[in-house]
C-alpha cells in the first residue's frame, strides 16, 4: 500500500484537508501528545526533570517566551534545541519565499502577488525542522539589519526604487517566521537592539526601516543569560524582560550521580582507548567530586559558574593520561590517583579564581584535587579500618607509585599487605592488575590525607611508608 504524495499546491493542500497551526499552538499540540504518551521531551537532559522541565512544560502550555538564566555550562543551548523536537516533522511554506510564508495567509508583498495572479495554482515546499530554527549569538556588534532586516544594495543597484518593498533584505527572525528563534548571551545585545524587539515581543510584528509595512511574524522567541552579564556585563532593559513570559533558572548538578551520568554522555570517545582504559566507578565520582567542591570554593568565583565543561574535560584528560600509560607499558590501564596532577591544564582555563595572586591557580586546584581524594576514600573507608595495614608499613614496608609503575607491580604487593587485598575488594572486584592499582592508590593516598601514612616525592615517583 502506498501513502498519498504530500500535496504540491495551495489548491491540493486546502483539498487534503490540511490545517496550517501558529508555531505557538504547534508547540502546544505536540508537547501534549508527548507528556500523554508519557514521552522523554528532552532526551540527554540530566538533572532537570524536577525543577527546570516543569517550567518549560508549563510556558510553552501558556504560549510564553522564554528566558533561560544560568551560568556557563548547564545546558540552556542543549534545552532550546530540544524544543525543536517539538514542531512538526515537516509544514508547507510558499515555495521559493524567504519569510516561511503560510501557503493560506502570506504576509509578504512577492507572495500576495503571485497568489493574487495564480490562485491556488501556487506551489508549495515543505521544510523540516532545521530550515525552522535559528539563533544568534548576541555580540556588540549586531545590528537592527542583522535581525529585523536591511535596504539591499544590489536590489536597488538592479533598478528596483527605494520605496519598493522588494528591495527589503529580510533579516534573521523574519526568515524564521513560523519557527523558533534564539538570542544567546541576551544581555550582550546592546539596549538600541533590544529596544528593535519591542513590537515582535508585544504586537507580534517588525517593522524595518521608513517602509510603510508591518509584518505580524509568527516566530517563538527564547533566549539564554547569564546572571554575572546579566547584572554586570551587560543587562537586559527592563521593557524587554517585562515581555518575556516566562523567567527559568537553570541549574547545575544536585548529585554526582547526576554529574557522572553527563560527563559519562557527553566526554569524547575513542574505540582504542575504550579497548585499553578501564574506568573506575570512584574515579569517576573523583572527578565530579572536584567539580563539586570548586562550586562551593571561596578562592573560586562562583558568580561566573564552573561549568559541566569542567568535569567533562578532566575525565577526558585523565583517561588520557591512563592511555598514554598502557601505550608506554604495553598493557591495559585504568586513572589512578597519580594521574591527577594532568588535570591542571584541563581545569585553570575553565575556572575563575577570586585571587589574582600569581601562581595562585595550582594551589587551589592541588587543595581542591586533596578535598575530593579525601571525600571519596571517606565514602568507601574509614582509616580505623587499616591498623593492620599501617602495621605493615611501621615494620618497613615501601610502596612506590606512579603514572609509569606496571600494574603487576601493584598487585605483586598485596601479599605483604595484611588485610589490604579485602579491603580492596570492598571498591575493586575484579582480578585486572590495573583497577587493583587504581584501587590501591586511592587507599594509600587516603590514608595518607587522614595523616596515617607517610609520603615522599622522588623522581617523578610517590613513595608511602611509615
């Protein structure tokens, strides 16, 4: 059986029956489908289905645009994006018109005269979701042409007279009449741009330049700030914000399992370094751990955020580094404690401290790197748990680690270590020779942070004893 052809005509769409929706009733019909059919809305969203979601369920319910306020880093471009999921699959436009024209009501000049001399013979196009969605990344140095529209030159040049419509050069938010349109980083738009969105946010329509004409857009305006822009920076004119309707605060992770779900979604992969790096389930939690304590720091400022980039990118980093040990030692690896220190590079870009002292940067992150190892260890451990083991060590037992010690090495310890294989078990299962020394790393510089062990640097190396 094959499926009726998609209509060609204004006159074949108004015979199949076909109902032309604003974008905001669009919005509406879809999104309650969805929550009927209790569908995810916004897959790879993590830590938002209590707090943020809601509110975006409930403005677009209401038709309201949209504010999206947070710091750097939780996901307010990744939302906006996901309500593209919300339109249609595919809606007719007028073919071959700039502004996305409804084939039963066209707002501008070219289209009304061509219906106007062919009737419903006038073709139509359909477009899909990308040709429906727009942003703009608000800078200085945007212009009222840049999003409402501008004289073009090279019409006029062609013989058109300044007074024609036709010699308009539309904008961005008209070109995305009848989709959705975002102005990242708003308060950046200086307040004579802002002021141009007056009448798209109330009256529903742009004028542009002295042309006598207005356009009634439909076009769903969302847009993202950052609260530091937001009352330093740069801010958005108080006219402008009364006509959004509705303000949503994001928010980063509440836990680290939420924390750990992301960076486990969106770090970059690779085949051979999943063949050749295992990671740790604490290593992880480390990881979120040291992002989490960076949001709570004084020495940090929090007015600019710490964003999930930060996570993400140390994970990318340590893991790194365990892969360019298993290509060096010619074995499969797993992050260890030792390979910390080669997050510095992925973390000081990320991360605004409130001291300008020099050299400031690496010890706070150091401090905050200790913090995280001790939190962790203190999750899985007590160190009244290893009298048996700092006995050992007492007697003159030595454990040396590093980014370059074999794995075998390692697990070639635990015999001399009283009770340290059970405890290692509690966190490391399995029999890799690599997670072992995973493992036995962060129990040793645990212990070593709750000020029973003993720990000397040499040679690139870290020596534990008594």
């Amino acid at each position: 059986m094959t499926s009726n052809p998609k209509p060609k005509t204004i006159g074949e769409l108004r015979e199949s029956g076909y109902e032309v929706l604003p974008v905001r009733q669009e919005l509406r019909r879809n999104l309650i489908a969805k929550i009927k059919a209790e569908e995810e809305l916004f897959p790879g969203i993590v830590g938002f289905d209590d707090s943020v979601i809601p509110q975006l369920e409930n403005a677009i319910l209401a038709g309201q645009d949209i504010i999206l306020l947070g710091e750097r880093g939780q996901a307010k471009s990744r939302l906006i994006r996901g309500m593209v999921s919300l339109m249609d699959d595919e809606v007719p436009i007028i073919a071959g018109c700039e502004l996305n024209d409804n084939p039963y009501n066209p707002i501008c000049t070219p289209c009304k005269v061509r219906i106007a001399e062919n009737g419903d013979n006038v073709e139509i196009r359909w477009i899909g979701h990308e040709e429906r969605y727009a942003e703009k990344l608000a800078t200085p140095d945007v212009t009222v042409a840049d999003l409402i529209g501008e004289i073009d030159p090279i019409k006029v040049a062609e013989g058109r007279y300044l007074s024609d419509e036709f010699t308009i050069h539309y904008g961005l938010i008209p070109r995305t009449n009848r989709g959705i349109f975002c102005i990242n980083e708003l308060p950046d738009l200086s307040e004579r741009i802002q002021v141009s969105l007056f009448s798209l946010m109330e009256e529903r329509d742009v004028q542009i330049k002295g042309y006598k004409i207005l356009l009634p857009l439909d076009v769903f305006l969302v847009c993202s700030a950052n609260p530091e822009d937001y009352t330093n920076r740069g801010r958005i004119i108080t006219p402008l914000k009364d006509r959004y309707g509705a303000q949503i605060r994001t928010h980063y992770p509440q836990t680290l399992d939420e924390e750990i779900k992301i960076v486990e979604q969106e770090h970059t992969r690779f085949d051979d370094v999943e063949e050749a790096v295992s990671v740790p389930h604490y290593m992880k939690e480390l990881i979120a751990e040291i992002t989490s304590l960076a949001r709570r720091s004084p020495e940090i400022n929090q007015r600019s955020g710490v964003s999930l980039r930060v996570s993400i990118a140390n994970y990318e980093t340590m893991v790194g580094n365990a892969f360019k040990r298993s290509l060096r030692l010619k074995e499969n690896s797993a992050p260890r404690i030792s390979d910390l220190p080669a997050i510095m590079a992925s973390t000081t870009g990320k991360v605004e401290m409130e001291s300008v002292e020099e050299g400031r940067e690496g010890k706070v992150i150091d401090e905050l790197i200790k913090k995280a190892v001790i939190n962790t260890f203190g999750r899985y451990f007590s160190a009244k748990e290893f009298d048996a083991v700092l006995t050992r060590f007492e007697e003159g037992v030595i454990v040396e680690t590093g980014t370059e010690v074999l794995s075998e090495t390692y697990a070639a310890k635990l015999p001399e270590m009283a009770n340290l294989k059970e405890m290692v078990q509690r966190i490391e299962t399995s029999d890799n020779p690599a997670a072992i020394a995973s493992a036995i790393e962060l129990i040793l510089e645990g212990l070593h942070l709750n000020r029973r062990l003993n720990r000397d640097l040499s040679g690139g190396m870290i020596i534990y004893k008594g």
